[in-house]
C-alpha cells in the first residue's frame, strides 16, 4: 500500500460530485451521532470524537453541519439507534473484501450487502473468512507541499510512528491504531496539514485482477458498496490499476 495509491483515492474523493460528497458528509454524520451518544459531546474528553471531527473537516464537512449533528446527538431529538455490522466474502476472482457497516436495520443492510455481492460475481462469506488475510493499521496521508524528507521522518518516528513513506504527491504515515491521534496530534502541533488520519484494514497480499469482466464487476460491486449509506467503509486486496484509484 503505498501513499501514492492512497492519495490517488482522497484526490478522487475530494474531486467528487455533490451529491458524492453528500454521502460523504451522511456517513461521517452517522459516525459522529453513535459516538456523541457513547461517549458525550465535549471533543476534550471524548477523544474518538475529536478524532471524527478532524475526519469530518479533512473531508471539507462545513463546521455548522458538524455542530448540528452534535447538538442533535446530544439531546432527545435523535432516535436513530446505530449498530456496527462487519460483513467479510469474496469479490470476482477471489478478492477478499470487508465492508464495516452503521445500521438502524440489520435486515436491509444484510440484504443489500449480499445481494451486491451476488450481483457482481462474489460471494459473502462467513465472520473471519478474510479479516485475517488484513492487519488494523493507523494512516495519517500528508500532502507534500515541498516538505524536508529527513525533517518529517525524523518528527515521524519521534512521534511514535512505525512506518513512513513519501513520494511527490503525499507523504503516508504507518502508526499502530492505539497511537494514531497522537501521533496526528502531535504533526498537527508541529504545523503539518494533516489530508487524512484513520485506522484502516491493510491486507498483507493483494490480488491482481487481469480478466476485463472480472475488473468491471469488482468496480462496480465497490461502487454500489460505497454508495450505500449504512456502508462506513469498504477494504479489499485488490491490487488496482493506476486509473481506478
């Protein structure tokens, strides 16, 4: 997995329609309601909620949508009871994927996940058929506005990081999971500008994929997947081409 490849993909998701960045914006709001309701509204003791407010502004969520879905987290006014789904299976030719899920209907979203598996040549599987092919890992992907290389390496394993990598688009930070806000913390003190901060799924192998029917179908199962508003996140071991990023 490499920063470049990464940061292909926020570039994507920052260039995205609209109605794209909606869902964006509809799933980060999902994310924040559970938390506020588990751990309180004050980001200075809810730290995870911190967290999800740096997401929520690293994805351009403006600060009076951020408020008002707090402020409704808070009170009485939200109902909505969300509960963590992770599905696992395989996509065309055997790529492993996990979709992690916040639901207020298992039923639908059990249905829906599988029916789009099943419509794009894969198959879901069963708890731990391919969560052990992938390792929980802290990412903090930095553009590279010209940055020493030395000099962010060096305040990088200060920090704590495990890892690091930098190319001419973006530096990509590996830290364990337990470390990642303060290690973000800790560049956001040192003035980096920090592009994304999250734990994320990375398999130890990937899976290249040659056949044209079997690329089209597993972007399109990623597509619908994503689209999907009780859908938080999507990993897999695709190895995919330079234009789909």
């Amino acid at each position: 997995m490499s920063g470049h490849s990464k940061w292909n993909n926020i570039k994507r998701k920052k260039e995205a329609t609209d109605a794209a960045k909606a869902k964006i914006f509809t799933k980060i709001g999902r994310e924040i309601t559970v938390c506020v309701k588990e751990g309180g509204a004050d980001p200075n003791v809810n730290g995870k909620l911190r967290d999800l407010i740096a997401k929520a502004k690293s994805n351009n969520v403006p600060n009076e949508n951020i408020e008002r879905i707090i402020k409704k987290a808070s009170g009485e006014g939200d109902k909505n009871n969300y509960e963590t789904i992770v599905y696992e299976g395989y996509g065309p030719s055997g790529v492993a994927v996990i979709v992690e899920c916040l639901t207020d209907n298992k039923n639908r979203t059990a249905a829906d996940v599988r029916h789009y598996f099943d419509k794009f040549g894969g198959n879901l599987g069963t708890t731990g058929c391919v969560s052990f092919m992938f390792s929980e890992k802290g990412i903090i992907i930095l553009e590279n506005t010209g940055l020493d290389e030395d000099k962010v390496m060096e305040d990088c394993f200060d920090l704590g990081a495990s890892d690091f990598n930098i190319d001419e688009d973006a530096v990509e930070i590996v830290c364990e999971p337990s470390d990642l806000r303060t290690v973000r913390e800790g560049l956001e003190a040192k003035g980096y500008k920090i592009v994304s901060a999250e734990a994320e799924q990375v398999p130890a192998t990937y899976t290249t994929l040659t056949d044209e029917d079997a690329i089209k179908k597993m972007r399109l199962l990623l597509e619908h997947l994503e689209d999907n508003d009780d859908v938080q996140n999507v990993w897999h071991n695709w190895e995919m081409p330079e234009d789909e990023e």
